[in-house]
C-alpha cells in the first residue's frame, strides 16, 4: 500500500501544476491526503458513489474518481470544480494514482522475493521463475551487506541506505527483523574486496552524518547467480556475529577476513569448556586482574616483543619479565615461547566467545 505521505507530495505536485485542488480517501470515507480544508465533509457522499456503479460523478461541486487495483477499489479521487478541465485532471491524477499502485506493489512483491530469498524458503525452480517474472536478472554477481542499528526499526538509517542505492535497478534493501537493515548490492566487474569495503566504509559515514546513528557493518561474499545469494547472507550474518565477538573495535567486518574467529565460531561449547579445562584446569584465563590481562594483550599487540612492550607500558623491562614469569608459574604457559603464546591467544578468544553463546541463552 502506499503511504499517506506519497499520496499528498503526489497531489499536492499535481495542484502545483494544474491549481486544481485534489484529495484522495479510502473506501469507508477518511481522507488520507488532500489539498483543500473541508473533505471530511463529503464522507457520506463518498459512501454513496463507492455503493454507485459509475466510475466518475460530479457531487457538490467535486468531480468524484474511483482507483482500482486489478479490479479492486482502493481510492476515491476528489477534484474541485465541475468543469471538463477539471475532469480531464482528475483523470490524469487517478491514472497517476493506479500506476503508483502497480508500482508499489512490484516493489513490495520484489522485497518478499528477496526477504525469501535471503531466508532459504523457495525452491531452486521458483527462484528462476519469480525472478524472471519481476524482471530481476539472474546472472549478476551480487554481495550481501548487513547494516545492524542501534535502535530498532530506525527509519532514518534505512531511508539513508535507500536513497544512496535504490535508484539502481540490480540493488535491494529490505530487512528481515527490526535491527538489521539488508542491502543487496550489484558487484560491477573488475570490483575487488577493497572496493566492497569502501562501500561500507561510505555506508558507516553517511549513516553517523546523515541518519545520526551508529551502526555496524558486514558483508560475505561475491556470489554468481541469484540462487547464491543466501549463501553470502548467512556469511554476512556470520561475519557481524564473529565481530562483536572478537573485533569489538572495528565497525565494518567482511566475511573474508575473519582469520581464526571464523574457526572459534564454529566450534560447538562442549569442546571449548574442554579445551578451557584442559589448558587452565578450569580456570579461566580471563580472570585475571586487569594489570596481567592489560600485560598480556599489550604483549601480544607487539608480537612478542619484551623490550617494546614495558617501553609502551611505561615499566621497567625487569618488571615485564617478574610479570610473565608470574604468569608463566600460575598457567603453566610461558608467553614469551610462541607455542605457549598461540595456547594463550587461542584460549582468550574461546572464553570471550563461550561468554558471548552464554548470554544468548539467557
């Protein structure tokens, strides 16, 4: 259905041309747009000619209008004055009106094919067919966006996505919850990864200028024919969830560079308590005070390297060393020896990623 809102711009650019006032309500007599003060007057009217068999009557000084949709009724169409101009523009603007409707329902029919698309529920022969019949090519490469907002069902954010993309044919925006905003995007030829997360780069800016929002965003990858689509979807999906877990810092993830998240992700809990138990028999590695933890990371952020790791953290290479030594007699691992290092690496992300499956339960 279209939006109240399109209706009236829609009259309203009308009247701009023809000085002709206008007003649009629906079946049971409420004014859903309009372009003169008084047309809750002619409710009952309105009932009248809905009732009547003519397509077209004068009542009161107003040229009346029937819009159908594939035979059905939707609109009454009101034009002030008698006159055959007024008639010829009222005609005019309930044409207008039924090709909005016939718009807007291809568009909607186009966001159920993709919405199901994305989710798995058609069959390979569908796909094909529903996609021919909405004129939606099939042999485009395409990529997956997922745009996550802070708040759920923002407006703002999606008609920023819209107006940035929906005026090219081959790309879709729809959405399948209330936070996520999904963008169907064509890859032109000769278009890299780098040039994808561009994109989300330019995504993420115009959303925090434009639509005053944070958001994150992921994408998979570059798939062939439609019937991929879903795959780079779910890969998206995993891409937003594999970031919040272990790249909290960045705000656009691409599938293709999930490094060893992507293998923590996909391990079921059962092993990784075992892996925890293991290694730290049942301790966990991330209780440790926030000196030794901010320790660890600082080391591992300069590869290994004692000397560059005290200079940064303003302490003496002595204490770095008493630090790990101390680490080394509680854990059993020695972070300055690369095996025990990757150990250690390894089992804070598994903790960080049991913790992040724990919540989701609750």
């Amino acid at each position: 259905m279209i939006s109240n809102q399109i209706l009236q711009t829609t009259i309203e650019g009308l009247k701009g041309i023809t000085r002709i006032d206008l007003g649009i309500c629906d079946t049971e007599g409420k004014v859903l747009a309009t372009t003169f003060s008084d047309a809750e007057d002619y409710e009952s009217s309105i009932l009248a000619f809905v009732d009547s068999p003519a397509d077209s009557q004068v009542i009161q000084g107003y040229q009346f209008f029937k819009v159908f949709d594939e035979h059905q009724l939707e609109y009454i169409l009101l034009a002030k004055g008698g006159s055959d101009d007024v008639y010829m523009v009222g005609k005019l603007a309930a044409f207008q009106i039924q090709n909005l409707l016939v718009a807007y329902k291809e568009r909607f029919d186009k966001d159920n094919f993709i919405k199901n698309l994305l989710l798995d529920n058609l069959l390979l022969v569908d796909i094909y067919n529903r996609a021919k019949k909405l004129h939606i090519e099939t042999n485009v490469k395409r990529v997956v966006y997922i745009i996550e907002t802070k708040h759920e069902k923002d407006v703002n954010a999606l008609e920023t996505v819209r107006s940035l993309f929906a005026t090219k044919t081959k790309d879709f925006i729809t959405a399948v919850d209330e936070k996520n905003i999904i963008l169907v995007k064509e890859v032109k030829p000769g278009e890299s990864y780098g040039e994808l997360e561009k994109t989300a780069n330019m995504i993420l800016d115009m959303l925090n200028t434009e639509a005053m929002t944070k958001v994150h965003v992921a994408f998979g990858t570059i798939v062939n024919e439609i019937k991929e689509v879903s795959r780079s979807y779910k890969e998206a999906k995993m891409a937003l969830d594999v970031g919040k877990i272990f790249y909290s810092s960045k705000n656009v993830v691409a599938y293709s560079n999930l490094g060893i998240g992507r293998l923590i992700y996909q391990l079921p809990l059962p092993l990784c308590r075992m892996f925890i138990k293991e290694i730290f028999d049942g301790k966990s590695p991330d209780e440790f005070d926030d000196e030794t933890l901010t320790t660890i990371n600082k080391f591992f952020e300069n590869s290994l390297n004692v000397s560059e790791t005290s200079r940064q953290l303003y302490i003496h290479r002595n204490t770095l060393v008493y630090r790990l030594d101390k680490l080394q007699k509680s854990t059993g691992l020695d972070l300055r020896v690369f095996e025990d290092a990757i150990t250690f690496k390894i089992a804070l992300m598994v903790v960080k990623y049991m913790k992040y499956m724990e919540n989701l339960d609750y």
